[in-house]
C-alpha cells in the first residue's frame, strides 16, 4: 500500500483519537440505557436511541482505525488490537492511549 501524505496521516491520527472518545461515550450511553431496559425494567427508550448511535459509532471507529493503521503503517498485531479494543467498553480510549504513548499516533515521514 502507498504510504500517506504526513498531512494525510496526522490529520487520521486526530479523527482516530476523536472517534475512540466518541465510541466510549456512546457505549456510556448505551450502558445507561441498558441499565434502565433490565435493572429497574422502566424504559426501552436509551436502548432504542443509543443502541443505534453506538452502532454507527463503532463501525466509523473500526473504518477509521483501519486507514489510520494504514497511514501510519502499523503491524498487523497493532491493528488487530485496535480493531479489537472497540469491542469491551472503553477499550477504543484505552488503546489511544496506549498507542499515544508509544508514538503510534504520529507521522514518521518528514514532510516534503
């Protein structure tokens, strides 16, 4: 695959820590909701709302992991664990971090 432009990627990277925070707030929502549905059994209502935010919220993290993994050309193992860290709540916040840590998050191509 050709590699991005560092503006390209740096600009990625940044819609790839905006979208893992997005994800995790969704799944708050969607945790509140659920609460509500089971535990006193008195509303549907944050379920039917959050389910279908979450929803879109993870599948645009899970694209945007992708090309920023592409971008910033991270190992298979990096990308299958970020890919993954969507899944539990509050994993996509856990790995940005980890990752923002690491230097993952940041273009190693010296711009042209």
């Amino acid at each position: 695959m050709t590699p991005a432009a560092p503006a390209s990627a740096d600009r990625l990277a940044k819609a790839f820590v905006v979208i893992a925070v997005v994800e995790a707030v969704t799944w708050t929502a969607l945790l509140i909701g659920m609460y509500f549905k089971y535990v006193p059994e008195s509303t549907e209502a944050g379920v039917q709302i959050a389910g279908p935010i979450h929803g879109t919220a993870f599948l645009a993290y899970l694209g945007v992991t992708w090309f920023t993994a592409d971008a910033l050309d991270w190992s298979g193992k990096v990308t299958a664990a970020a890919l993954l860290a969507g899944i539990p709540p509050y994993g996509s916040v856990l790995f940005e971090r980890w990752a923002a840590r690491h230097g993952l998050l940041e273009s190693s191509q010296a711009p042209s």
